[in-house]
C-alpha cells in the first residue's frame, strides 16, 4: 500500500460499506460487487473490478486495515495546529521523526505501525520491497459423488496481477520510472506551520517516491492489471457442501519478487436423488414391501462400494434405521444410515386384495384401540 492508497483512496467508499463494518459485511459487499463487475460478464467493468479488489485486499486483511485506517487518520485530517501533539507546542517538533521511529509507545510505536504503508523515512526504499499477492476466492460446484471421491476441475479466474506489458514498472515499454525530483525518492516532504515542521505524502509522486513519465498503454501506469487464468484444481475427497479449501500460492500474483496469494475454494455440492449426508455419515432411505417388513427380509442395499445385503428383522416398523459399519464418506470413519419404509401400492390386482382381505380377517388386532383422549 503506498501513501497514495492511504490518504486518496476510500476503500470503504469502493465497497459501499461504512467504516464500522464489520467481516462479514465487507465480504458481502465485494463479492456482490465482483459478481456483478467481473470482466467475464461485463467487459467495461474491468477498472472499477480491480478497484473492488484492491479495497477488500486491505479491509479483508485486520493488519492491512488497521495501518490504513490509522494512516487515513493521520495525513488525512490535514494540517494541525501548534501544540495539538502536547508539549505546549514545543518548537522544533517533526511529525517525520514520528514516522521514521521504531519501537516505543503504546502498540509499538507509528515506525512500527506506518512503516509498513510509508517504508518509513525511506518511502522509496519501503515501496520497493515484495509484496505478498492477494488472497482470491473462486467458487466450484460439485456433483455429489464427485464431492464425496474427490476430483480435479478446471477453474476460471480473473486476478489482478503484475501488468505483461510493462512488468510491474507502470512506464512504457522502453522506458524506466526515476526518483521524484521534488521529495528525492523518499515519498514525504515536509512543511513548517508555527513552531512544527510537518511531513506529509509528496504530491509529486502521490508517496511513491518515484515519477513515471509515460505511463505503460495497458496498465495507465498503475503497474497492475486483471487477468484471466485458467487453473486444474483438486478437490480432496469428501469435502462437504460450503466447506473451504485452501490452495497456498495459487491466487494473485505476488509483487516485486513476492510470494504469490492463496486460492481459496468455496464448495458447493448438489444433491442426490437417493444419497444424503450426515456429517460423516451418509443417508438411504430404502422401501420394502408389508411381507417384507412383517416376516423378514434380506434386501440388497447400494454402498458406495458396492451392493451390500442387509437384514431386516421380521415385524420391523417404517422409518426405522440401521446402520452398516464403514461405507460412509470416503476417509471420515462414518456409516450407511439405511431407514426402510413400507411401500403401500397404488393398485391391487383382484387377487391381491382378496389376499389382503383374508389376512385381514385373519388378523383382526386393533393398532389404534389405544387411542382414547379421556373424554
């Protein structure tokens, strides 16, 4: 993050969020609005896309959000009176020395706090270090077996990365950015107002510490663009439905020398027309017939595995569970819950309900004499 981001750029104003929002707000703001800005869907969208990106880069990351925050406060409420630091006003006093202190005071000092925006004294030196590259998130949507075996699936992304055509530098193909004139590379300069001495982000440079006089075709100069990429992702096996997986160095692309980003993978997974999952366990309902349940049955049961036999007592009741040990998710220990449901046909043939009807005769118990509220 340059001075520039810190003291011009609203990161909250991008988002549309306030400044009180808490996580999950600013997530469900960036991802309404990278879903409805995504290059993929709408093509002029791409600037304000990368704008959206870049913001919930620094206010998705607690660090990242409290130097801004802090920085903002800073150099953005202007120009102070003499003596708003205490001191009665001490002549001599140079907010620069704040900056460029380490260690010390409450939190650890504003060397501590800020030298990560302005690299300190050194604003140049600070800008040039490696900068780890954004985390992304990219969505997949599962078939529910392939969510429970695992599988490797091509994902499309679009990220912001170091611009091809200038790489990373912002100046045009041959040409190279040079020290600002006006702060000497440092990205501050300071000012005197009554008995203080203030430093402040260049406005040459904006706190870059660096001039570019013709700005890269591609990039307008920012040194960043979107870019679409293409990667072949594997999901482990058994994830379950919203779960996340994290794929360390497979994000946006890091700068200067820095290591790239994490891709973490939201999973969705849709459901099966006879399978369900419980936790680790995986869910069947299987229908038998009246015989079956009153008399006693073995019936064949489908596993991920294969077909299994399963017992059904004689004089089972519909809606009972059983269990068969080890044939649920893949690697979580779990097992097959089986409940069984009597079937009642929709029609009988003449002889079936003749059948019936002597059993009924045959067997004339009363299952709902019970049944009495007292009255």
């Amino acid at each position: 993050m340059s001075a520039r981001d810190a003291v011009e750029k609203d990161y909250y104003a991008a988002l549309g969020v306030p400044k009180d929002a808490d996580a999950a707000t600013i997530k469900k703001a960036y991802r309404t609005l990278a879903k409805e800005l995504h290059p993929d869907t709408n093509p002029g969208g791409e600037v304000r896309f990368k704008d959206v990106s870049e913001a919930y880069d620094v206010l998705s990351d607690a660090t990242k959000r409290r130097e801004y925050d802090e920085a903002r406060s800073l150099f953005g409420s202007g120009p102070r009176a003499p003596g708003a630091y205490g001191g009665g006003g001490v002549p001599g006093f140079d907010l620069g020395d704040l900056l460029g202190r380490a260690g010390g005071g409450a939190a650890g000092g504003f060397g501590d706090v800020l030298g990560g925006l302005f690299g300190g004294r050194g604003g140049a030196a600070g800008a040039q270090r490696p900068r780890r590259g954004q985390d992304v998130e990219a969505e997949v949507t599962l078939a529910f077996l392939d969510a429970l075996r695992g599988v490797t699936v091509p994902l499309r992304l679009t990220t912001t990365g170091p611009c091809s055509t200038c790489r990373g530098s912002g100046a045009a193909p041959g040409t190279v950015p040079h020290a600002c004139a006006t702060c000497n590379g440092a990205g501050v300069t300071s000012r005197q107002q009554g008995g203080f001495a203030f430093s402040e982000p260049c406005k040459a440079c904006r706190g870059s510490g660096r001039v570019v006089d013709t700005p890269c075709p591609t990039c307008r100069g920012e040194g960043r663009a979107v870019e679409g990429k293409t990667l072949t992702v594997r999901i482990p096996a058994g994830v379950a439905e919203g779960q996340k997986v994290r794929l360390a160095g497979r994000g946006g692309a890091g700068e200067r020398g820095g290591p790239a980003g994490d891709l973490m993978v939201v999973v969705r997974v849709t459901p099966h027309p006879l399978l369900g999952r419980k936790d680790q366990h995986l869910t069947l309902t299987v229908p038998v017939t009246f015989p079956e349940a009153a008399l006693g049955a073995h019936v064949s049961v489908p596993t991920l595995d294969g077909p299994v036999t399963l017992k059904v007592p004689a004089g089972t009741t519909s809606g009972r569970t059983f269990r068969v040990k080890g044939r649920g998710v893949p690697g979580k220990s779990g097992d097959l819950l089986v409940t069984v449901e009597v079937a009642v046909p929709a029609a009988l043939s003449k002889e079936a309900a003749k059948a019936l009807a002597a059993y009924a005769a045959a067997a004339p118990d009363d299952p709902r004499a019970a049944l009495s509220l007292g009255l």
